[in-house]
C-alpha cells in the first residue's frame, strides 16, 4: 500500500472508537469459583461414600438358615456361665429390633446402626426378631433374614455371644444378642469402684 493509501485509510478510520473489552479477571474468577464448587462437591461425596462404607457387613455368600434352626454364638473369654444366662432369656431384653417385612439390604443397614447405637448407649442385652414365616413368601424371606442376621452379628466385634430365643420372647424367629460393655460403662463401673473402696489407713 502506498503512503498515499496509508493516508487516504487513516482518514476514514479517524472516528473510529475502538470496541472495550470486558475485564478477563471476572472471567478467571467465576472459572475458580467454579471449580471450588466442583471440588467442593467431590469432598463431600467422598464423605458420604465413606459414612457408607463404615457398615462392613457384606450381603454375599451368604446361605439362607431354617427357621428352626438355633442361632447359637460365643466368642472366646465370654464365660459360659453367662452364656447360659443368656440362652435362657435371664438378661432383659433392654431394646429390640423388628425385621419384619424388610429386604435383606434394608437389615444390614438397620441392624448395623442398632448394634452400634445400643452400644454407645451402654445397653449390653438387645433382642433382634427375624422371624419364622407363616406363608411360603415369608418363609423364604425369614430364612434369607436368619442367614444374615448369624452371618452380621459374627462379624460384628462389639456383639459378644448370642443365640435364638426362648419361645416366650419369639422362639427361633429372634435372637438374644449380648454386647461388649462400653467404655463409658467400664469407666462408671471404676468410678463406682473407686469411691467404694475404703483405705486401709482411714481409722
């Protein structure tokens, strides 16, 4: 282009307003926004998949159980004598747990929360009923519920023994469950000990 042209292009451009631009740095922001929100919404669905997690009871391999059959367990150091106790229904019930009418996925999940609820309350006797089953559909399902409850408890470390109950409290339709003690129990148990001690210098 000749220095004429160059001219003759800058006069028709000389009103020309060059167009703004808006500021990049609100752009960048929202983008940092944004990808906080999206962190933000990993860390707390890794949160909640990890509450998840926390229930260890599997739902498989798991065989189905007669509903006659008698439940029976007792972990190593439990004495028998108090396993006696408890096969013959001598510790009261102190909170109890219905499956009726539950899916095999919905008792995992309550009878988890239950055993540890009981727990962190102190309670040491619970009663879990299973059930039998009158018609065949309930059959079937009590015996898939029995296979799991003997297989969950085993698994769990806070039950110490259990076995079916006496046919006043459901017979082999539920289960008598004993607990470890907890340890805000084994702590009042020591203080209650304590001040009942009397020194050996006290006269």
């Amino acid at each position: 282009m000749s220095s004429d042209g160059d001219k003759v292009f800058s006069e028709e451009m000389s009103d020309v307003v060059p167009l703004k631009s808006e500021p990049r740095v609100d752009i960048v922001r929202n983008r940092h926004a944004e990808k906080d929100s999206s962190v933000e919404h990993r860390r707390r669905a890794a949160a909640q998949a990890l509450e998840r997690d926390r229930n260890p009871l599997t739902q498989t391999d798991i065989a189905p159980l007669d509903p006659w059959y008698v439940l029976a367990f007792q972990r190593p150091g439990v004495q028998n004598g108090v396993f006696r106790k408890l096969k013959q229904g001598r510790y009261e019930a102190q909170s109890r747990l219905d499956l009726h009418r539950m899916t095999a996925e919905v008792a995992r999940s309550e009878i988890f929360e239950f055993i540890e609820e009981s727990y962190r309350y102190g309670l040491r006797s619970v009663l879990i009923i299973h059930g039998k089953g009158e018609s065949k559909a309930q059959h079937e399902r009590s015996s898939i519920l029995k296979g799991c409850v003997d297989r969950w408890l085993r698994d769990l470390q806070i039950v110490q023994a259990f076995h079916s109950a006496q046919p006043r409290d459901g017979g082999t339709g539920a289960v008598y469950v004993l607990l470890r003690k907890s340890e805000e129990k084994k702590r009042e148990n020591r203080e209650r000990f304590s001040k009942g001690r009397v020194p050996y210098d006290s006269e």
